[in-house]
C-alpha cells in the first residue's frame, strides 16, 4: 500500500452483544488460519467443544502435517487489588476440564466482533474495558493472543493456563496421559517437549510475567461436538501451569504460542505483526474487485484467503516448483478436518483466486496439480501426512479443464496453456482409450462411463466402510457436461495453438458426446434430466436413474451447455421448485424414499443423508450461472438466491460458510463450518456484480 493510498475502514460485524442468547457462544465458532493449512479455532465464548479446537494448529512436513499444540487456554481476570468478595471472571465459557460452568460470567463479556476476519472480545467490568485479539502472523506456526486494559482507573490481573496434549490433526484424544511433558523455563521463555515433535514455545510479551510451572496436572476433557458425531471425545490434558500479569490501563500483553525458532519469535514485536497482518489484509482488498471491498463481499475476500495455503507438508511440491522457477499453492478444501482435495480446489479457485485479483495464486494452483497428473487424472485428495495424492475421481479433472479456461480468460497466459496443452491432450486420450476406476468413453455412444466397485467417483462421494450411498456408476449427468466443456475447450485450444486439422478430432469427440446426451438424458416426461444413464449394478442396473438431482445444471451452467436449449426453461424451473433453498441446493428432491430432511447423529446417519437431500452451499454458484443464462433480465430473482448468505456469516463459523445445511427449515449448518467452494461461489457471484442492487 503506497503512502497515497487511503486506508479501508475496517470491516466489522457484530455477532454477540451482552444480553443476547448464551447458547451462541457454545455453538457459534472462529477460525483464524496461517497460510500454510495451520490455524487457531475455539468457541465464542471460549469453551473447547471439538478436538479441533485449540490456539495453534501448527503444519510441518510429512508424515507429521497438521498437529494439534495447544488444546485451550483456561483464562480468568480480577479487577483492582486482591480484597475480600474479590470477583474472578471467567473468560472462558467452560472451566478446564471442558464442563461447562454453572454460572459463566456472562455479563463481564460485553460484546464480541469480527474485524477484517479477525476475532475480538471486549470484556467490561467496574468501569474498565478489556479488549482480548487473536493474530496468526502469515506463514508462521505461532498465534499471538493480546490483551489490552483500554480504559478504567483500576489495573487488571490476568490469569492465562494452557494445556495441552500434543497429537496429530486427526489423532485420538481418548486415554490417560502416563507422563508429563518435559517444560522448562528460561527467564520469559518457555519450552514444553512432547516426544516425536518439535517444542512448543510460548513467551508474555509487554510484562516480564514467566510460565509458573506448578505440580504436574492432568485433566479430563470432553468435547461434546465430537460426541455428537460418534467419534471419541474424552482424554487427559496436560498443564504445565499458568502466566500470571497485571495490566494498567492501556497496557497491553501478548502470549505468544509457537513451534517457530526464538529468533523468528523475536524478529518482530506484537505489535509489528498486529501491524503487518493488517496491511496484509488491506492489500487483499485492494487487490479485490471493487465491487467486494466493502459489507459482505469484503467478509467473504477475508474468508477466501483462509483456504489457499502454501502446501507445507509436502516438500516435493516446493521442489518440484522451485526447479521450474515457480511456486506451489494449493486449498485446504474445508476447516477443520479437510485437507486438499483437487475436485474442491477447482471448482473453488475462480471465486477464491481469480474473483479476488490474487491471479499469480491461480496459476500457482494450476501448475502445482498439473505436475501430479497420472493416468490422465489429477488427484482426488492428498491424506493427512501423506505426499501421495489419490486418485479415485471421475470429476476432478474434467474442472481442470474448467479451472484453467476461466484462469485464461482473465490472465491470457499462454506461456502456461503451451506447457500444458501436452498434458490436456493426454488427460482426454486416456478418458477416451479407458482409464483407472472404469473411466472411459463408450464408443457405443460417445458418453463417458465411470464407476468400479468399492469407489465413489463422483461429488456425491459419501462412503461408510463398504458403502458406497451414492454410487451414480454408469453415465453420471454432470460428469458428462464436464466431459462436452472439456472436449469444446480443448477443441478450441488446440485450433489456437495447433491448427485446424488437429482440432478436429475434439470437434468430433464433442459433437457426438452432445448427440448422445440429449438424446439419451432428456426425461420428456418430467421434462428434466436423468441423473445417471445405463446404470451399472444394484437395483437400477441397465436402466436410468429419475432421481432428481441439482447435477442436471451442469448441462447449462458450464461455458459450453450440452443441454439444447429448449429444455433449459422446464428444467430450472422444477430445480427452482424442488431444489432451491435460501442457503443452496437441496442434493435430491423432498419426496424420494431416499430422502433425508437432516444431516445428522453419528457417521453413518450423517453419511447416508450426505447427498439424499441436505443442501450444498457451493450449488448456488452454477445455479446462478445456469438461471442468468436463461433468464438474463431476471436480476431481482438472483438477488433473492444470494439473500440468505449474509445472514449466515453471523452464524456457525462467524464470517464464513458452511459446508452443508439440513433440507427443511431453518436450515441448520452442519458438516465442515468453513468450506472452500461454498465461500468461493458465493464470493464469485458477488464479484460478477451478479445480485447486485
């Protein structure tokens, strides 16, 4: 930002002023991320409901990854000198050994807000405001907690205990702890050694306050989300002991936790990161449409960038790049428990990169999947820990071809599409001679197949143990107007760079494709279309499957429409009748004997409602893009579809969206409670100036 530039006022929501509904400080969440796949997470009101939950969530390279450093922080504040009837607040809703309190001091937490993306309490009591910020400094594994006594006649004393059970990302929280970490203490600095990973680091800065080390403790803690959800929830945490400060007024003190070496710690004051974190955030709007650097659209532009990291557990990424003179980018798809799946990360890279100005990232993230084509396919996930990707997905690559049109559109980088144009050409010659897992072209009908026991290809890709709930095996609606727009991209890739002649073999692969689509998925009696055609085995096998489904839309949405276009009418509007919720798309219709109004209860419940009904955020993005087509003066229609986002930035994970929501009313989030594509596309739409007043 130049010194001519004027500074963005901050962007600011509210979600929790005193007197509102406790219950949302328990159910409502933050997320603060650092760039690299690590992050910081927690309630509102401070009680640590998921094993997710904790002040740092540090990356490091494979097999290691994402691990958990810091499960909570116990906090309580005392105002003024120690004296009989002395109150301690609480500053956290549940005491440590995640119980809930009885009586939490809900009066002392006046207020709490989201400020460019980040989380802010303000806390009031006898005339003194406490003022408590969470910062993740950019690709650090450190987050800074600071509080600040703005105003009073009276000092403050803090009380700040951490703990801890140093575990994998996903790893089990059941058990007893047999041994305390090692901790040591050396003047303000503090280090705490977990076997098998690097030291966590902690330090007050502002107040010369040292770690008081105290009698071994191990407590018990339960996570009731976790148990909710069917997976273990209960097991010992470690504290070391406590940090003890007096703040003055407009004083202020930072802890600091962190697996970062101590001259990283101290190249650069609190503040200076407070600083510099907030410039960062300037520029992401900056670099923003206009359009979206303000209210809503700039809330979402936070959001955005929470999902594209720096893949920093996979050091072959960073080499493979840094060989070719180029970087590695990637997006986690959902926090907390995803990682990067190359299917999330396609159909989010437009409205997280490219609406978003951030175009070198865009191509980051092309570049880097390109290197890990094999068999024609990009990979479908890369597990936690793992350098690996694997590759079980009909899907993911056809919104390649997608990615990089629309990367091209904006950039005109043909320095990249002629380095890649060998690898397109043999993604298609592979989907056409057969690949992995089924996928292929029949030559009967120019349609492409997919589907091999035990594998769920498509987006709809629940699985529990042995079963597969929606196996779409045989000719899938939305994998073959993936496979049209990627022939006609192709076509008119290789006419550019190539010439005619060649080029004609994909007119012809496409033309035929189209035929057989119409032909074949038009249901003229519901005046809609087949979800999947030439079903391959269970109960349907040899026939074509009704179920309505929002898939259908990709026949339309995509830059090159397989659906003639006088089918375009009847079936978006029975998708509107049927499908369209304030929040997204239904996955099927109410009425199906599948159907489910609620995803919820443990993994297998939640699994077979998954796609049986509960409604996808990230669907409103080519609904919107199919009804626009359609209907291209019906922009108070396209207002009324996005209405219901904002409101839902309030709610869940406040200042973002979720992955799902259940069927009926109202709608309640669930699954991931912030995910890439539902943000993406909601972020696209806005930055299109579609649904604008």
């Amino acid at each position: 930002m130049t010194h001519r530039e004027k500074q963005l006022p901050r962007e600011t929501r509210v979600v929790y002023r005193r007197g509102d509904d406790a219950e949302g400080l328990v159910s409502r969440e933050w997320l603060v991320t650092n760039g690299l796949g690590g992050y910081a997470s927690g309630t509102l009101g401070g009680a640590a409901t998921r094993r997710f939950h904790g002040p740092l969530v540090a990356v490091f390279p494979a097999p290691l990854a994402r691990t958990l450093m810091v499960s909570h922080l116990a906090e309580t504040a005392r105002f003024g000198e120690p004296r009989p009837g002395s109150r301690v607040y609480r500053m956290t809703g549940d005491d440590l050994a995640g119980q809930p309190v009885e009586n939490p001091d809900l009066d002392f937490l006046s207020e709490v807000r989201v400020e460019d993306g980040l989380p802010v309490w303000r806390y009031e009591s006898e005339g003194a405001v406490l003022e408590k910020r969470v910062v993740v400094p950019h690709a650090q594994n450190s987050t800074h907690v600071t509080y600040s006594l703005l105003s009073g006649q009276t000092a403050v004393h803090l009380r700040v205990r951490p703990s801890l059970r140093v575990r994998a990302h996903e790893g089990p929280v059941e058990g007893k702890m047999s041994e305390p970490y090692p901790a040591r203490v050396t003047g303000t600095r503090a280090e705490i050694e977990a076997p098998g990973f690097p030291p966590l680091r902690l330090r007050i800065c502002g107040h010369p306050a040292k770690l008081a080390l105290a009698e071994p403790e191990f407590v018990e803690r339960r996570y009731a989300i976790e148990q909710s959800r069917g997976y273990d929830y209960e097991g010992d945490l470690f504290t070391p002991g406590y940090y003890s400060f007096t703040l003055e007024p407009r004083e202020s003190a930072t802890l600091i936790v962190s697996t970062e070496s101590w001259d990283t710690l101290n190249s650069m004051l609190p503040e200076e990161i407070s600083k510099a974190e907030g410039q960062r955030r300037q520029r992401l709007r900056r670099a923003a449409p206009e359009i979206v650097r303000t209210g809503f659209g700039a809330e979402l532009v936070f959001a955005a960038d929470q999902f594209v990291i720096r893949p920093e557990s996979r050091a072959v990424d960073e080499a493979r790049a840094h060989a070719a003179g180029d970087e590695s980018r990637t997006v986690i798809a959902g926090y907390p428990w995803f990682t990067d799946w190359g299917r999330d990360t396609m159909i989010s890279l437009e409205g997280l990169t490219l609406a978003t100005g951030r175009h070198t990232e865009s191509g980051y993230i092309l570049r880097t999947f390109a290197r890990y084509v094999k068999d024609g396919l990009i990979p479908n996930m890369f597990p936690e820990g793992n350098s690996e990707g694997l590759y079980h997905t009909a899907d993911a690559t056809l919104w390649f071809f997608h990615a990089l049109h629309r990367y091209l559109g904006i950039t005109e980088d043909h320095i990249t599409l002629q380095n890649l144009l060998p690898v397109l050409i043999d993604i298609i010659d592979r989907h056409v001679k057969g690949t992995r897992f089924g996928i292929g072209v029949d030559p009967a009908d120019g349609l492409l197949k997919q589907g091999a026991p035990g594998y769920q290809l498509t987006w709809m890709d629940a699985k529990v143990g042995d079963w597969v709930v929606t196996p779409r095996r045989g000719k899938a609606v939305e994998i073959n107007a993936l496979f049209y727009n990627a022939l006609k991209l192709l076509e008119g890739w290789v006419r550019e760079e190539r010439g005619d002649e060649e080029a004609k073999r994909y007119t012809d692969l496409a033309q035929r494709c189209r035929e057989s689509f119409n032909y074949r998925f038009w249901n003229a009696e519901e005046k809609c279309l087949h979800d999947v055609v030439d079903v391959l085995d269970g109960p349907l096998a040899g026939k074509n499957d009704p179920a309505f489904r929002p898939n259908q839309v990709f026949a339309v949405s995509l830059d090159h429409p397989v659906l003639d276009r006088e089918h375009w009418e009847p079936m978006l509007t029975r998708v509107r009748e049927r499908l369209f919720t304030p929040v997204g798309l239904r996955s099927l219709e109410p009425g199906h004997p599948d159907y489910k109004a609620k995803y919820d209860g443990d993994l297998r419940a939640r699994d077979a409602a998954y796609h049986q009904g509960t409604v996808w955020a990230w669907l409103i993005g080519p609904f919107v893009d199919a009804w626009s087509k359609t209907w291209p003066d019906d922009h108070e229609s396209v207002r009324t579809f996005l209405a219901g986002f904002e409101a839902h930035l309030g709610e869940a994970c406040v200042g973002t969206i979720s992955e799902v929501f259940d069927a009926e009313a109202p709608f309640t989030p669930r699954g991931c409670n912030a995910q890439a594509w539902s943000v993406a596309e909601v972020l696209r739409l806005l930055a299109s100036g579609k649904g604008k007043k």
